[in-house]
C-alpha cells in the first residue's frame, strides 16, 4: 500500500473517531501527524548503497569475497524501481 495513502487512511480515522467524541483541532491533528510519519533513523536500511543489478553484485562480493545479500519485495518489483 502507498505510504502517503496509508498516512491519510490513518488520519482519516483518527479525526473520525475525535469527531465522533468531539472536535479535532488543528494541534491533534499535527500531534496525531507527527506520531505516525516516519521517524529520523527508522529506515536506515535505505541508505544502504544496494546494487540493484545481480551480475554486477555477484561481481563485487567474489571480487571482495564477501557474502551475497539478495533482497526482494513482496510484491515482485526489483529493489530500487518504482
């Protein structure tokens, strides 16, 4: 599911359920926005320069004699395309 559709969602139920019991004010709202957007180093796995091209990667690791990391999405897309 789409990051940004899944943020949305969520701030979409949250305002329903604060509506139903009230008023969502803009200060709810950007607490309850900044509570569910990503946090600084929660993903540190992105920085990671991957190879997205498996014979060059197959390369570097016997090159480097270093192990071989494969990575896929659940969905069947490559690492690295959008």
């Amino acid at each position: 599911m789409n990051r940004h559709f899944t943020t949305l969602l969520l701030l979409a139920l949250c305002a329903g359920s604060a509506h139903a019991e009230g008023t969502l004010t803009p200060q709810q709202f950007e607490s309850l926005r900044q509570q569910i957007r990503p946090q600084a180093k929660e993903s540190q796995w992105a920085a990671v320069p991957w190879l997205i091209n498996l014979h060059a990667a197959r390369e570097r690791a016997a090159r480097e004699d270093k192990p071989l990391f494969l990575w896929r999405s659940g969905g069947g897309d490559v690492l690295g395309r959008t």
